[in-house]
C-alpha cells in the first residue's frame, strides 16, 4: 500500500508565498506516511502537470491513497448565457494562443481524477486558489486568481477555451468519465467558492503563504492521532481562515466523512482524549479541533461510552486556558481520588460563546478598566501576544478610547471615562456577534442540500443590474437601491430568512414580517425590494451608517439562511440575556446557536433528533464605498479592457511610482470602410495619478494618408508617453477621418481646459488630495478620467465627424502598470502597445 502526494505550485503573476505553500502541505504529510513528489516553478508547465498526474494513475493500485495539491492561480471565464469555465494557470500559462491553451481546465482536471478514482478511491484533492478575482482590500495580500492576463500577445475567453475543449473531446479526452454531481470517491477541498476570492498573505510566523494552506497544514499537524473528519477539520480551517479574510470561505466536497487520508467514515468529531495534568487538572488534546473556548464544560466518560448519557460520568471539566493545540480544563471527579483510565474521553454539555480576541493598549491607565470590562463580555477576551487580533482599542493623543480594525476606524473615539469605555465594550461585543455570525456554516450532520437560488443586485429606474454573490461595489448614496431574489427550483419547501451584517457590525433581519423565514414552495420565488403598493422593483436603499468612519469603503454581508423548517432567527434584534436565554433549552439547535451569538450566552450541547432543522448559509459579500460614484464615460470602445469597476476603485493606492514608456507599436486596419476615407488620425490619451494625487495626461495625434485595407501603419513604435506612473495608467485610442487642417488631440485639449468642467474635475482632485481620504481621491481620480475621455471624444466628434473607440484600459500598480506588450485585436482592427519601465 503506497501513500503518494503531488504537490503543484506555480510562482506566477506575482504571487510570493507557493513555495512556502508545498513546503508547508510536505511537513504536514512526510508524518502521515506520504511519499511527496513536487512539481513547482518553473517545472510546474501544463505538460509537466499532465505528465505528473499520468504516473500516479499509471502506478495506482486499490489500496493506494493519493493526495494532489495545487497553489497558484485560477482562472474563470463566463459566457454570456451565465455558464463558466474554470482552470489552473501552470508555469507557461502565458505561452497560450488561439490553438495552444496552456491552462489546465476543470473538464480536464475532473477527468484524470476519475481516472484515478476508479483504480484508488482513496484521493484527497487540494485547491488553494480561486475562479473570482475581484477586489483588493489588503495591502500585504494577493488574491490567488488573474486580475487579467498577463502582458502577451494572446488572452483567453469563454469561446476560446471552449475550443479548446471541444478540440481535446474530439481527439480522445474521454469527457463522459467526467462525474455529473462531484466525483463521490474523491475528497476535494477548496479555497473558496467559484464566486469568491482566496488570498495570500503574511501567517502569524512572519511566512508568506496561501491562508488556505497555512490554516489546513496547521490542523493536519493537530489532528494527527485523533479521530477526526473532513468536514470537522474544515471548520477548524474555516474559523483560522476567516480571522484574516472574512470574506474566503474554505470548503470540503465529497465524502466529508472521511477521515482524513482514509475511506472509512467516522462520526464527527464530538470528543477529545484527556491527558491527567494533577489531581484536579486536565488537559484537553486537539481542542482548537472543535473550537473549545474558556467556559466550556465537558463530561469525562470511559472511552467505550458514546456520550454524556452513558452510564455515570467519571466527572466534569471546565476549561480554564486554552493552549495552541490543547485545552486546560479544572477537573471535578465524581468519586475524590480516583484515577482517570488511559482511554478516558471527553465529551462536550455546554458551549460557551466564541471569544474574539481584541487588541488592548499596553502601559495605558485606561488597559486595566478595559481589560474588566472585556472580562465582562462572555464574547471577548484580551488577545495574547502571540495571538492575531483584527480588533483594536486604540488611545489617541487626548487621551479619547476607540475602537478599529483592519480597514479602519470604525467609530469617534469616546471620552476615557466609564460611560465611554462601555461604550466602547458595546461597540467590540456587536463586532463579536457579526464576526460569529459570518462564520456560520452548516455541518455534515445538519447541512441542507436544496435547490434554493439567491440572487441580487441594483435597481437602476426599475431595471434590475445583477452583481456577483461576491465582489459587487455599491455607493452609499440616495439612488444606489438593491433586490435580492430567492427562488425554490427544488422539490420540497424552503424557508429562507436574510440576515445583514452590516459596515458598522450591526446585525438585521431583513426579512423581519417573517421571523421564521419566508416559505418558498417548490417553484415560488421572493423578491426583497418588490413594492406590492406599486407593483414594480424599487429596491432598498443603500446608506452609510453615521458615526463610521468614511476614510475607506468597507465591507457588508448578507447572509441567506435556507432551512427545511421555520427557525425564529429575531432574536439576533434583542437585547436582554434572560429573555433570550430562556430560549436556549428549546428550539433546534439552530435556534439556539443563533440565540448564542445574539447573546453570548452559553448553550447545551446536542439535540433531540425531533427538534433537528437541517440548514445552509448563501452569503452575498460586498463592499460599500462612502462616496458617490464616479462620472461614466459616454465614449465607447470596440475593446473595453479595463478591470471592474470594484477593482479600480479599491485598489491600494501609494505604491512607489514607476517611469515608464507607452508606445503603440503595431497597427492594422483590416477594413477600413467604417471610416469613410483612406486619408485617417489617430489619437491617443495616457492618464495617470501624478504627484499629490493631481492627474496628468498627455494626448498624441498621427496621421496616415491613402489607407488600405490590411495595411500596416507605420507607427514605427511611436512613443505615445513618457513619464511617471502613479496608481494608475490610462489609455484610450481612437481612429477617425483626418479632415483638412484639423488640429492634434492636445491642441483641442489645451483650448478645452478652461471649460468649467474641466477645471472642476481637476481642482475636485487636487483639493481631495489635501483634505479627503483614499475612497474620495479614488472616486475623484476615476471621474477626472471619465470627464478627460469624454471631453476628448467630443472634441474629436467635433473636428473629425464619428469616431471609433479603437481600445481603452487602465493598468494598475499592482499589476505593474502592465509593462510587456500587449495585443489586441477590436473589431476591423490589430492593435499592439507596449509599457516599459524606465530606468
């Protein structure tokens, strides 16, 4: 019986931490008996890949068990109809063309594993990467998904790839082996959710490296030697991941109860060894498995009991500390004196609330009150030193108490007396809650499979303008509204509840006239924002809390709760601890575990089966900006190439600037008829942020007489800019008729700036530079754009008659300002620009 794992990392696109990632999963399975073969740049090619892959099914025998593990980026691309397709991006990704794609798609991937599974069903796959790029919230991150091709002469879409797959089904690639629902032999664990996003970043050791894999190395290496499942060893990772990314939800496919490595199902994990520390003391091993927390209780019981309710407990334990991979827990036997056998087991009755740990100022009068109030607050506890707090209590120069977290302040800071450090106290317990919140999941045990579908999006004049479950960008102002539709394509009835955590943390029921959750009959759907009085989608409305802090946009969630039975979710409204803890002894466990993050209260562990509501959580992740959205362009582009909207405007700004060079290289017009005349112009504008944040622009005009059709211009790489690049790099190119004596694009645009517009765009951004905060800067930054490409168009529509809008993009810093070359090909057309940085 051989143990075999392949461990794939692709270094690409500026990601840091791969190497790290397989090093990482290596230490975790050289212990558990596998043999590990590593596949990394620059030798993780897609034929390296394949070739890999092939051996392991070549040599496979039935009871062999194999692990693959890949790190690097994903890809997604989506046809218009919705469908997707997704892939790995292996060392020569960017050698692809139109007959040569060098990823590695899932219709491929899907099939080498059945492949596989068929001779060894004993196979755990891995994925630390996502399909979704979408925002950049993190300076010290990376999300593991292309923002966009790299600079090449080639980038893939949804027809393309297609082909491609097409290509290799014709040729042999044995698609029909492919699974319909999920291979059901395989262990599959991925980052995230097609829709959403997997980062890397700095671990808590100084490393930089996937979240997914730090987290799952971290738990094998605890859970080894215990009895644990798939599923209850991704809540672990879960929990670990969502105190750096929120948002990154790590999940487990396929045969969940597995343990780890094995084919053999197991219940889930509910009890822990206990190791005698003293007559009285305890400890508690693997507990981070089960995420124990101070205050929990725990039956000691021989190890053949299956539970608390099997004959007399040896005694009970409370925990008292919590270790990196064990708790400490005071011990009460029921008989003074008597020994602890060696295979006792402990099982948990109560549950106290999770505990966020909060970050407390050092050598300040005010820590010590704070650290009596936090004491307090069953769902905090002051953050060791070693530990990771996305919480702060901040002190500022007056002396005055806040509260903030990773993105920033998130209230005024409070007089240091005793009504504003409990207000303080308030502001972190409701933190607790949504964070608590946000990592509800449902489990092996009590996971809902349904056909329930969420969708959402904005409401534009009654028009629907769908957005991502993950990713969207709204603004916080009078006309931005929203919907949320939840339809029923199964066969039985749902109950759907929506739950917002909102920018301040502050947790609403949405829909609160239907506290047990809306009942959607097989086929029925429900729109939130539908206005039954006027019978037309107006949406709700999206606002921005008073007291936040309006530096950055933040993030919110919604979660849609879908249950088989009605679950009173209100009690995330209320207030008192004894009203709502008269509810924690009745109800399904949902019930109460909801009614334990409303209050911090402690809950029985177990259900009796009759009150059991299988449930699942649908989260919508987006982020609201605090300002208005900038001014749209009315100028359209044959090829739009710009990152989305959320990308742009999120970006971290004030990286270092670069000197860079932009020149078009290469021209074709294949047909021009659209222009009317053989003799044409073309124009271009580069934008960046400039110094303070002030944009600069610079705009070339060449002219070409007698065109025809398929001929190349002589551009000859004419140099379009030269200068800094800060933030951003903007370009736009149009083509038009060159009209006698009509004059170059900076001569129209030199006489243009005195138009109001003009300067109002220009001086909004250099008074924001001084006084605003980075949301504004970006918003005024994008709105100076779009007021610079319009004016432009016009002026070109003005002395050259229509215009076509050959190509328009914005590079950004994180990316490099894309420095390589870059060919496009827009319609009639063969466009080639290079960036190049400047020494």
């Amino acid at each position: 019986m051989k143990r075999t794992a392949l461990l794939i990392g692709a270094q690409t696109n500026g990601l840091s931490g791969v190497f790290n990632d397989v090093e990482a999963m290596a230490q975790a399975l050289t212990p558990r008996g596998f043999a590990v073969r590593r596949l990394v740049t620059p030798n993780a090619t897609r034929a390296g890949i394949l070739d890999a892959y092939e051996k392991l099914i070549a040599d496979a025998d039935p009871d062999d068990a194999y692990v693959i593990y890949y790190s690097g980026h994903g890809g997604r691309l989506q046809a218009p109809d919705g469908q997707d397709l997704q892939f790995i991006v292996p060392d020569d990704y960017a050698d692809s063309g139109d007959d040569d794609f060098r990823g590695l798609t899932d219709a491929e991937l899907s099939v080498l594993l059945a492949r596989l599974t068929d001779l060894a069903p004993n196979v755990t796959v891995v994925f630390d990467c996502c399909h979704a790029a979408h925002m950049s919230r993190h300076h010290d991150r990376r999300v593991k998904a292309l923002l966009r091709p790299a600079p090449g002469r080639w980038r893939p879409t949804y027809a393309s790839v297609e082909r491609h797959v097409r290509a290799l089904v014709a040729s042999g690639l044995p698609i029909d082996r492919r699974p319909l629902v999920g291979n059901p032999r395989a262990v599959r664990v991925v980052a995230c959710a097609p829709s959403e996003s997997a980062w890397e970043g700095t671990n808590r050791n100084g490393v930089q490296m996937g979240l997914l894999t730090d987290a799952l190395s971290r738990a094998l290496r605890e859970a080894d030697g215990l009895r644990v499942t798939w599923s209850t060893l991704l809540d672990t990772v879960r929990r670990h991941v969502q105190t750096f990314a929120p948002t990154q939800r790590p999940e487990v496919e396929g045969p969940a109860g597995r343990q780890p490595f094995e084919t053999t199902e197991v219940d889930p994990l509910d009890t822990l060894p206990v190791a005698a520390d003293g007559p009285d003391r305890v400890r508690l091993l693997g507990a981070p498995l089960l995420d124990v927390e101070v205050g929990d209780e725990f039956a000691i019981m021989p190890g053949d009991a299956t539970g608390p309710q099997d004959g007399p407990a040896l005694g009970t334990a409370t925990v008292r500390h919590l270790l990196p991979t064990a708790a400490v827990a005071r011990l009460r036997l029921a008989v003074a004196g008597q020994a602890l056998p060696a295979d006792a087991r402990a099982h948990r009755t109560r549950a106290a609330a999770p505990a966020m740990p909060v970050r407390l100022p050092t050598d300040h009068p005010v820590s010590a009150e704070l650290a009596h109030a936090i004491a307090l607050r069953p769902m905090l506890r002051p953050a060791a030193p070693d530990t990771h707090a996305a919480v702060t209590v901040t002190v500022d120069e007056q002396g005055r108490v806040g509260v903030r977290d990773e993105v920033g302040p998130l209230h005024a800071p409070y007089p240091a007396t005793s009504a504003g450090i409990s207000s303080v106290v308030a502001n972190l317990q409701r933190i607790a809650q949504a964070t608590a919140l946000r990592r509800l999941a449902g489990g092996p045990d009590r996971s809902l499979l349904h056909a329930a579908k969420i969708e959402w999006g904005r409401v534009r004049d009654g028009r629907e303008e769908p957005l991502p479950l993950s990713g969207g960008l709204l603004f916080a102002y009078p006309d931005e509204r929203i919907y949320i539709r939840m339809s029923n394509g199964g066969d039985r009835p749902v109950f759907v509840s929506l739950i917002d955590i909102g920018i301040s943390s502050r947790v609403a029921l949405l829909t609160h006239s239907d506290p047990g959750g809306i009942r959607l009959a097989p086929g029925e759907h429900h729109t939130y924002g539908w206005n039954e009085d006027r019978q037309r989608l107006t949406g709700v409305e999206v606002a921005w809390p008073d007291g936040v802090d309006t530096g950055v946009p933040r993030p919110e969630t919604v979660l849609a709760l879908v249950s088989d039975g009605p679950v009173d979710v209100s009690v995330l409204h209320q207030q008192g601890v004894r009203d709502v803890g008269h509810r924690l002894g009745t109800g399904s466990g949902l019930a109460r575990l909801l009614a334990q993050i409303a209050t911090g209260a402690s809950r029985d562990v177990g259900d009796a089966p009759t009150t059991r509501v299988r449930y699942a959580v649908r989260p919508i992740d987006f982020t609201v900006s605090p300002t208005p959205p900038p001014a749209g362009e009315r100028a359209t582009f044959l090829l739009d190439d710009r990152p989305a909207q959320s990308v742009r405007l999120l970006s971290p700004g004030g990286a270092t600037p670069a000197t860079v060079a932009v020149r078009i290289a290469d021209l074709v017009v294949h047909r021009n008829r659209a222009l009317g005349s053989a003799d044409i112009r073309v124009d271009a504008v580069v934008l960046t942020g400039g110094s303070d944040h002030q944009p600069v622009y610079r705009a070339e005009t060449m002219r070409f007489s007698r065109v025809h059709d398929g001929e190349r211009l002589p551009l000859d790489n004419v140099l379009i800019y030269h200068g800094p690049a800060v933030d951003f790099l903007d370009l736009a190119v149009w083509v038009s008729r060159d009209a006698t004596g009509s004059l170059a694009l900076s001569a129209l645009l030199e006489e243009k700036l005195t138009s109001p517009a003009v300067q109002a765009a220009g001086a909004q951004v250099a008074g924001l530079a001084l006084t605003a905060p980075h949301a504004a800067v970006a918003v005024a930054l994008v709105g100076a754009g779009a007021v610079l490409v319009n004016t432009a168009y016009e002026l070109l529509t003005g002395v050259a008659g229509p215009s076509i809008g050959l190509y328009r993009t914005s590079l950004l810093a994180q990316e490099q300002f894309g420095v390589g070359r870059h060919e496009r090909h827009p319609q009639d057309f063969s466009f080639t620009f290079s960036v190049d940085e400047v020494a």
